[in-house]
C-alpha cells in the first residue's frame, strides 16, 4: 500500500511539474535527434512531419526492424502502412512490467485485458480486474485470440522471448494492430525505465513520459554518487541452486550487475563475460563466495527454512549464519505476484537505493526498502 501512495504522489508531483514546461518547436523537414538516451530497443523520430515509432528490439536475436507512424486521430490525411493513430483509448498489454507505466500516465483505464492478471500486483490495476474492467484474455503466451477480437482493442502491446508469437500474429491478420515491447531485453536500468516514453507515444502523453523518466533518471544517477561517497565495498554474492545441483546467479555484463556496480559494491562475478547468466558448480561458487559479506536474491528461495530443505550446504555460507540474506520475493500484490518483477524495470531509482541500503545503511538512513527484505 505503501508503494501505491507513493507512486500516486510522485505522478501528482510529475504531472504539475511537466505543465509547466515548453512546447518545444520541431522543424518538420530534418529529421530530429532523438530523444532516447538509454534505451536501444526503440526510437522516436520525425521524418517530414511525420512522427515514427521504431522498434528495433522486438524479441530475443531478433534482426527485424518494425517502423510504425504515428498520426492523431484528428488528422484527416490518407495513412501509411503501420499507422497508429494515438491516443490510444482501448489497449490491452501483455506483461506486469507494462502496468506500472500505464499507471504513471494516469492510463490504466484504457487496458481492456490482460493476460494471466493474477500476477498483477498494483492496487490500482487490481480493483479494475475485481470489477471486470480489465479481462481475462489467456494464459501469457497463449492468448485467447476469440475473447481478445471480441473486446475490441484499438491496440495490442505484445512480447515475445525467441520468435514471432502466433496468436499475436492472429490477432494482426484480424485487422487489429499489434507492436511488440522489448523492455525486457535491455541491459542498463535506466535503459528499461526508458520504456515508459514508448507508452507516452501511444497515448499522446509524450511531454508527461518525458518528465517521468528524467525524475527517475536524477534520482536514479544522485544514488550512484551517494554511493561513491563509501570507500568499503561490501562483497556480494548472489542466485542459488535452482536445478540439478546447478547454481544459476548474474554474469558480469548483466542488468543486475549493472544494478550492483551502481551501488558501488564487489560482485564476485563482476569481471565474468556474458548478459545473462552463469551456469556454475556448487563448489566454485562456495570456494569464492563462502565468506562474501551479502547474499543478495538468493533465486525464488523466500526463507531459510527453504534453503536448507533444499541444500544444508547453505549454511557454509558467512552471509547465511549472520543473516545478511535480502530477497524480493517475499513482497507480493494480494494474489501472489511478486511486486519486484512488476515495478522494478520502472523504478530503477528505488531498486538502486534498496541495494544501497542493504549494503551501505548508513547512507540511507531514513530510507525503507521498496522491495528487497531480508530473509528470515
């Protein structure tokens, strides 16, 4: 609940703040420089006078580039292929990393169905599922495509993790329009947070996106220098056994080494190659970890108890025996939703300060962790 309070003051806050602000003047014959400073999943431009949304990430290795224009409702003038007209007034997306973006731009109202909603954490998103606002449409990647034709959507914001999805590519052949988010696929926070100015396209809110991110953008950059401020580096460790004796935890390219960097902290792994994530023997990493200082997202583990019904090797591990384990997963939405893996890639700012306050307490005095909690 408190995450709900504070993310309705912080869009009071950055909606009076992003009135107040000029209309900047576009010159309509030069391609203007782009707006996008992190992200590279996506563009904004203008060609001629003609705004073009780019997607150039749609899913995982994908070499495809999709170029939508985009016209508001009101201009009369003949479409091109891949026109979407804005603002967008009936919508239906696709993952929980999209609500709280919707949210921020007051639009949560314009989703007309989602996928799977039990996952859905927010407050707000929830009442309107409770109320039938917002419909059932299927389970993730398998959509319902007759009940999501029958609801009408202007627009359907999808994802994909490997290929084209087949019921998205349905829905496309029935006359509706579908664009894919890659949010998920950057690597930097700031990067996925950027996200947000896709969803400020689509519903002509593009001034108020603008304003959002820098918020969290300034806030996101003051932690990282209130972190160099500490000369010790706590060593962390991180991940855990997940299956056949196998410890899965970030490579040293990854976002959530990107996250740890940022709090000016020594991930073990920090110097490893690789995106996504390492594959390792139980002994390596307790032969480099066993005495590291925090054990930070221990997998899906929520408890101890957990961890040592699972291996009692765990409790080899220093951080395990003076309990300096911190997980997300324990902070859920009433229907079990894990409220980091919905807010987190939004709220970058909070996540950093989270990871700043595990680590370094005394910076953050007065702060109070937004997702993370140690285990108990």
């Amino acid at each position: 609940m408190k995450t709900i309070k504070l993310l309705t003051a912080f869009v009071f806050i950055l909606f009076s703040f992003s009135c107040k602000k000029e209309i900047l003047k576009v010159d309509k014959n030069v391609k203007s420089k782009s707006t996008i400073k992190y992200a590279k999943g996506f563009d904004i431009v203008y060609e001629n006078g003609v705004k073009k949304l780019i997607i150039n990430s749609a899913y995982q290795n994908s070499n495809e580039i999709f170029e939508y224009y985009i016209k508001n409702k009101s201009d009369k003038k003949t479409p091109q292929l891949n026109t979407i007209f804005t603002p967008v007034k009936r919508i239906v997306v696709t993952s929980t990393t999209h609500i709280p973006m919707v949210e921020l731009l007051n639009e949560e109202t314009s989703i007309v169905g989602f996928p799977y909603s039990k996952y859905i954490s927010s407050e707000k998103t929830r009442a309107l599922i409770d109320n039938g606002i917002i419909k059932e449409i299927g389970k993730e990647n398998s959509l319902n495509t007759e009940i999501l034709l029958d609801l009408k959507p202007q627009l359907v914001v999808g994802y994909s993790v490997s290929s084209a999805n087949k019921s998205l590519t349905t829905i496309k052949k029935a006359g509706i329009d579908v664009i894919y988010n890659g949010d998920w696929l950057e690597q930097t926070p700031l990067g996925r947070a950027e996200w947000i100015k896709f969803f400020g396209v689509l519903f002509d809110k593009e001034k108020q996106a603008d304003s959002i991110f820098n918020v969290i953008e300034a806030n996101y950059l003051d932690a990282v220098t209130l972190a160099e401020k500490s000369d010790k580096k706590a060593t962390i460790l991180s991940g855990a056994i997940m299956s056949k004796d196998i410890w899965n935890l970030p490579a040293g390219e990854s976002f959530v080494a990107r996250f740890l960097n940022d709090a000016n902290v020594n991930y073990l792994w920090k110097d490893s190659k690789g995106k996504g994530s390492l594959s390792l023997s139980f002994e390596s990493v307790f032969e480099k970890a066993q005495n590291a200082d925090f054990w930070i997202a221990p997998g899906y583990f929520s408890s101890k108890e957990q961890l040592l019904k699972s291996n009692k090797l765990y409790t080899k591990f220093k951080a395990f025996n003076t309990d300096n384990i911190y997980t997300p997963s324990t902070k859920k939405g009433k229907t079990g939703g894990v409220i980091y893996y919905e807010l987190a890639s939004t709220r970058p700012d909070l996540v950093l300060k989270d990871i700043i306050k595990i680590t370094n307490p005394d910076l953050l005095q007065k702060y109070e962790f937004t997702f993370f909690e140690k285990m108990k």
